[in-house]
C-alpha cells in the first residue's frame, strides 16, 4: 500500500514534504529528532500530544515535564490527584502520567474515576509504591505502564 500524500494542485504548490530526521536508540527503536521552529515536516497542520502530569514531588514533576516537552509534547502539570481530576473533565488529553501515593486522591482512585466516567485514556502510573494488590482486585485499572521510582533520564 502507498502511504503517498494524493498528488493533489495544493500539496505540488505546497512543496516537497521532507521525512522528520531520526535516530536509533540503544534498544533499535527509531526515535524522531525534534525539528527546530519554523520548519515543519509535513504540510499538516501540527498536533503534538497532550499530556496531564499529575505529582506531588517538585522534582519528578518537572522531570517528566521536561522529558515530555523535549519529546514535543503539549504538557500541562498538576500537584494533586483532585486537581488531575477537574482537569480531565474539562480537557482532552492524549496520555495521563501519574503517580499514586498524592493528596485528595490517589493514583488508583484517578484510574477509578477515569474507568467510571467512561474516559478511555492511555496512563503511566510513576510510583514508589506499586499498589500491586489493589490493581490486581481489579484489573480494568490496570495502567498502561507503570514506571518504578525512582528512576532518570540519561
């Protein structure tokens, strides 16, 4: 199957598109090398991922800030459980990193509220403490990932 963009009068006047410079990771993944402004690599309009970070601790908060934005993510950070909440009832979020063990409410009881309110949302759940027994009780809770602290980017 051809993955070519149509050969339409707008996409030739638009220009070539040039295919986004990668490098290979330690594990043989391809990962895509950020382009600098102003050169866009599709004639698409852009739409970076947006993601809720929901932490308590200053520093793994800005780290995972940090990793997000540099990988060209739209990231938008709260310090609490509760505040992760009001925030994912209002907006639209392409992936929720979490830790567990914050105020007003934990990780899992996000990961409650998210699977009762019918929200169907990729999480990372970044914890010290894995609540092993209360994912396996129930196993719709399940994260997609759940990233043991501590832990950093080399």
């Amino acid at each position: 199957m051809n993955d070519s963009p149509p050969c339409t009068e707008e996409a030739l006047s638009a220009g070539p598109v040039r295919q986004p410079e990668t490098n290979e990771t330690a594990w043989g993944h391809r990962q895509i090398v950020p382009e600098r402004e102003g050169t866009p690599i599709s004639n698409e309009p852009e739409a970076r991922p947006r993601v809720l970070v929901a932490e308590d601790d200053i520093f793994f908060r800005q780290l995972n800030m940090d990793v997000l934005i540099h990988s060209g993510c739209t990231v938008e950070a709260v310090e609490d459980g509760a505040a992760a909440w009001e925030a994912l009832k209002v907006a639209h979020y392409d992936l929720l990193v979490t830790d567990n063990s914050m105020p007003y409410l934990s990780g899992v009881d996000l990961l409650r509220k998210l699977h009762a309110a019918h929200i169907n949302l990729p999480v990372i759940m970044a914890t010290g403490a894995i609540p092993s027994e209360e994912l396996n009780r129930l196993p719709a809770l399940h994260p997609a990932v759940i990233l043991q602290k501590p832990y950093a980017v080399t």
